[in-house]
C-alpha cells in the first residue's frame, strides 16, 4: 500500500469511528481507534488510577488516629476501596496497551499526573469529613459523567467505582454534621477544614473550558461528557444547601443566586494558587511521590522473592513430570 | 450481699475484664495492620492488609461491645479503647511489636493467625453465648488469614536468599514473645473453671506443630534461643504500646465528652 | 510498582446462585491460587458474590473486530431463529 492510500485509509476508518462515536457507540478495546484517542484515554484514566492511589495517603494519614473505632473502620474502609478503584481503573487502562508498571512509573517519574487536591496536607479530623463530603463530592460529580464515556471499559469501571463512592461522600458530610452540630471546638474544627477544602475542591474540575488543552477534543470523541465548567456550577450549585444545613459559613462571600440563569453567581477562583500548586509549591508534592517510591522499592525483594518462589515451583513440576 | 451474688458479681467482672483483654489484642495488632495501607509491596497487597486490619477492628468492636454491655454503667466500646493507659491495656506484646518489613509482619501473623485458629476453635465452646458467636464470626475471618500468612510465609521462606533471610530473622526477633500466649493467670483460671475461659496452655502443642509444619516447608528453622519476653496481661508492656497508644487516642482525648 | 513479572488474571464472579460469572475486571498476581485471595478481597469487598472465577488473561482467545463480519453476520439473515419472526394470531395473548 502507497503511503497516499494508507492515508486514505486511515481517513476512512476515523470517519466510520467517528460515526460511531456519534452514534452513542461504546468502543472496545480491540477495536480500531485513532491514536490520538488512545493517547488520550491513557492520559486521562491513568490520572485518574493515580489520583486514587495518591488519594489513599492524606486519609491513610488519619486511620491511626480515628476518634472512634467505627470512624476508624469506615475510613479504613474508604481508604481500602480506593485501593480497589485506582486497581479497577490501572486494569481498564491495560487494556489500551499499556501496563501497570509502565503508569506507575510515569507516575514517580513525574510524566503522569494526579489530581492536584492530595497535594494539600490533612491537618486535622474535620480534614477527613471535608475530604469524603467535598473531594469525594467533587470526584462523584465527574465519575457519574463518566458513567457515560464512550471507552467501554472505563464507562463500566465508573459504574462500579460510583455505586461504591456514594458511601465515601456520604460518611464524610457524617463526620461534619457530628462535628458541625457537636461542641464549639469541634464546630470550629469543621468550619476550618470547610475553609480549607472547599476552594481546592472547586479546582478538581480543572481550569475554564477556555483555557483547557485537552476538552474540545475529549469532548469530540465523548471521552469527557461534561464540561469542566459545567460540572463545576453543578457542584457550586449543590453545595449550597449542604453548607446551610451545617449552619457553617459558607467560604465564597460572593456567592449569590442568579434568577436569570438558574445558578449560583461565585467568585473566580485563585487560579495562579491553583497552578503554583500543581507546579510543585503544594505542602506535600514531594512526599507524596516519595512516599509512594518508598513504598515501591520496600517491597521490590517481596516482588522478586514471588518471582523466584514461581519459578523454582514450576521447575518442580516439570521435574516431577518428566 | 451473700455469698452467692458476691460471687456472681465477681466473676461478671472476670468476664468483662476478659473481654477487654481480647478486645486489647485485636484493636492494638488491627492497628498495626492497618499501617501498611498504601506502604504495601504492591496494590493488591494494600487491599488485601487492609481488609485483615478491618477484620481485626470489627473483633475489637465485638470483644469491647460486649464488655459494655454486660457493665451496665453507660459506658461504650470506645471508653475501653481510648480512655485507658497503657498500664490498663492487657494485650499480648507480640501484637504492639512496630509493623517492621513485610517479613516481620508476615511472621508475627503466621504465628497469631495459627494460635488465633486454634484459640477461637475453643472458645466456641465457652458457656456465654455471645462469646461463642463472636468466636463462630472471627474464626470465618482466621482461617482466611491463615490461608494468606501460611502461603506467604512459603513465598517469602523459599523465594530468594534475601527473602529467606529476612523471614529468619524476623523469626529469631518474634519468637520470645510467643511463650505468654499460652500462659494462664488467675483471673482466667476463674473463668476456664467456669467453662467461660480458653485455656490456652491446652493450645500449645497444637500450634507448635502447625507451626512446624509450615516452617519446615518454608526452610525456617525455630530459634533454639531460650530469651522469652512476657507480660502483656499483667500490663507490663514494651515501650512501643506507649506511642502506639498515643496517637491512637490523641484525637478522641482532646475533646472530652464530644461525640464523633 | 513493578508487577511486571506478576501474572495478570481476568477475574469473574458469579453474584447469585443462578446467575451466570461475569467479567468484573483483572488483577496481577503470581499464580491462581493468589490470583482467587486477591480476587476475593479487590472484587468482592461488599459481598457481591458466591463464587469466583480467575482466568490468565493471556489464555483467552478473543475474536478480532477484523474477524466481525464472519463471525456474527452469517446469523443476521436468520431472523427466523427469533420468536418475534412469527406472529401470533390476537387471539392468542401469550406463547
């Protein structure tokens, strides 16, 4: 084949995944699909797979440290399905060819990204009700989207991670309303970490549509369902009768409902904090990843010894059945 | 008060205060456990520590729940928990020894899980009733953690010579504090006589040949070191459950009478 | 984390008695007998099954998208293997 044909070609079947695509089709991993798009989705889900992983160390901060042991089993076990989701989401991505090894090590060579919210430290127990009810919130907004990505994989993936997520959100506006309705000091402790989260929270989302390098095109192919912005005011929009039910202050002073267009009004946010933090300025960027490295080169004999152990039990059998 | 129900009275008390001994042992190695989430050798191990620290937690809930109950005095699982010192806390020191490397954690497990399979066989026939259906619970959950701390012990006993290594000196370090677990004080004497009590000197054996059984597969070999370090039930501990203790009740301590 | 050497496994579970096992996801593992405990606690952490089964990934044969047309049209020109091919006098309000 000419290489003017093979072009050909390729234009062809772009316009037949295209149509597909349009046609609320779900792809497959074998199918064929522009490598713009696999690039895409590996980018995306591996941030995401990353994000749970990462996500797994400011909560896994407090399990020790869990006020009453059915706080302590709950966390431990958000902490745990956490584990399960970005192991759900590595698997999925596998299957675009690429493996989990490969991701992990683009995640502590710094190539890949994770969500920008767990470079925050967890300071105090209100941090683990505002982390469940705002991060998690805002994680649930996105995900419940994504339920309808056109990656069947991912799509399916999402429906599980969602149906068990609704009980992370949820214990953590629990923890709010004991601390928020509990004793001054206590309220105290729930308005500061509202304070704190609420802001980093509304960034998960990522920056203006306008200013986003990849949404047109995640758009285009359905990867993304929503807009940046879109999911956002959604959120904005849902927080506020939480907050009031707390009778905690709500953090955003220009905050303000808009009869016209059938949202809440807010103020902008701090978008040069927003990008110093993802550029390494956060409290805990580089403990995360080292964290995480530590971790991976601790277990690197327990690898190597399973390796071994499988080897030397195959050259058993073998023998044995010889 | 006669005789009879200051007898009664007593061995009530027995049986909360052994109760909050078991509860002890699972809420100080759940807590070890649960140390390792996100420092595991690899993502599947995370998850799967994390649901033998959850296991641990709930037999901790379990142990201290009916302790409460049977005290009558308003007070909750998490009194038990994170109102007491470290010189009321009547674990086993084997259970408050630091998480060290996989090894150690696998050894320390190895050893628990079998004398926990043997010891909740027991107590399922204690004369109190929820004993009996706490044990019928936990002993579901032991046998699945035998099956994991058994093939990793093979894994790791018969991987590499790094492994093998570790294992063997994880098990020289572990090994003196496994004598006490099968020792018996008075208070327990009251209560085996009382059919409510395990008498764990009756588990030995049993477990030294499970354990010599999965050693000897392993190429792990008992230390012949005759150092043993014991009591745990008397309160007398190691420095470690001091800031285990700490930072566990930290938190709930700070804020007296706040509910969370 | 280097699982490369690990195997990787699909996972299915039956949820029910009388269900069919359904491809819930995969995992690394050294060998099937790990492959089944990590399966139990990465898949069913909420009681969602009665059995499990785990599979090397590389021992399934998938047919490829190319393979599509000869596999699965042939079956499309025989509608007649489909009861709603034959429709039922009014008369009759269920067959």
């Amino acid at each position: 084949m000419s290489d003017h044909t093979k072009l050909e070609v390729e234009h062809e079947l772009e316009i037949a995944f295209q149509a597909k695509i349009d046609d609320e089709q779900k792809v497959e991993p074998k199918d064929w699909m522009p490598e713009g798009y696999r690039k895409n989705l590996i980018r995306q889900m591996s941030q995401h797979a990353h994000s749970e992983v990462i996500g797994m160390q400011p909560e896994g901060n407090w399990i020790t440290r869990a006020p009453s042991l059915r706080r302590k089993a709950v966390l431990l076990a958000k902490v745990q399905d956490e584990a399960g989701h970005g192991l759900y989401l590595y698997s999925a991505t596998e299957t675009l060819g690429i493996s989990r090894s490969q991701m992990i090590e683009a995640l502590q060579t710094g190539t890949a990204k994770y969500a920008s919210i767990f470079n925050y430290p967890t300071q105090t127990w209100g941090d683990m009700g505002a982390i469940g009810w705002l991060v998690d919130g805002a994680a649930i907004c996105n995900q419940v989207s994504l339920q309808r990505t056109s990656y069947g994989p991912y799509a399916r993936g999402m429906i599980r991670i969602c149906k068990e997520e609704s009980f992370h959100q949820r214990q953590g506006y629990q923890i709010m309303i004991e601390l928020a309705h509990g004793t001054p000091a206590q309220k105290k402790m729930a308005q500061d970490s509202l304070n704190r989260f609420y802001w980093p929270s509304l960034m998960m989302f990522g920056p203006h549509d306008s200013d986003s390098a990849h949404s047109a095109k995640s758009m285009k192919w359905k990867i993304k369902r929503e807009t940046n912005d879109d999911l956002r005011q959604k959120f904005i929009d849902q927080t506020v009768s939480q907050i009031e039910y707390l009778g905690l202050e709500h953090p955003d002073k220009a905050l303000v409902w808009n009869e016209e267009r059938n949202h809440y009004d807010s103020s902008d946010l701090d978008w040069d904090e927003f990008y110093s933090v993802i550029n390494g300025n956060g409290h805990c960027n580089r403990q995360r990843i080292q964290h995480h490295i530590k971790a991976h080169e601790e277990g690197a004999w327990v690898r190597e010894a399973m390796a071994a152990y499988k080897q030397k039990k195959q050259l058993k059998n073998a023998t044995n059945a010889a | 008060m006669t005789q009879s129900t200051q007898n009664k009275v007593d061995s009530k008390q027995d049986l909360i205060n052994y109760l909050v001994r078991l509860g002890d042992d699972s809420i100080v190695l759940g807590h070890r456990v649960s140390e390792w989430v996100s420092n595991g050798p690899f993502l599947e191990e995370d998850i799967a520590l994390g649901n033998v620290a959850l296991d641990y937690i709930g037999r901790a809930r379990l142990f201290y729940g009916h302790a409460a109950t049977l005290s009558e005095d308003g007070k909750t699982e998490d009194d038990f928990a994170f109102l007491r010192d470290e010189r009321e806390f009547e674990n086993y020191l084997i259970n408050e020894l630091p998480r060290g490397d996989f090894a150690y954690t696998i050894v320390r497990q190895l050893l628990v899980d079998l004398y926990n399979k043997h010891h909740l066989q027991a107590l399922k026939s204690s004369t109190d009733e929820t004993l009996v259906a706490i044990a019928e619970k936990a002993s579901k959950e032991t046998s699945y953690h035998c099956r994991r701390s058994t093939s990793w012990a093979l894994r790791l006993g018969d991987g590499t010579q790094e492994s093998k290594r570790r294992m063997q000196l994880a098990v020289d370090d572990i090994w003196g504090y496994s004598h006490e677990l099968f020792e018996v004080d008075a208070l327990e004497q009251r209560l085996i006589d009382a059919g409510i009590a395990v008498d764990c000197e009756q588990l030995k054996q049993q477990w030294l040949a499970d354990v010599e059984e999965v050693f000897e597969e392993a190429g792990l070999t008992i230390p012949e070191a005759t150092w043993a370090v014991r009591g745990g039930r008397k309160g007398y501990h190691t420095e470690h459950l001091g800031h285990l203790l700490t930072q566990m009740q930290f938190v709930h301590r700070s804020f007296p009478g706040a509910t969370w | 984390m280097t699982t490369e050497k690990l195997e990787l496994f699909e996972v299915f579970v039956r949820p029910k008695r009388g269900l069919d096992h359904k491809h819930v996801g995969s995992l690394h593992a050294e060998d099937k007998e790990q492959a089944l405990e990590y399966a139990r606690d990465v898949y069913t952490r909420r009681t969602e099954g009665i059995s499990i089964w785990v599979v090397k990934s590389g021992d399934i044969c998938a047919s490829q998208e190319d393979d599509r047309e000869s596999f699965f049209d042939p079956s499309d020109d025989k509608p007649y293997r489909h009861a709603t091919y034959y429709p039922l006098p009014k008369e009759i309000s269920n067959m």
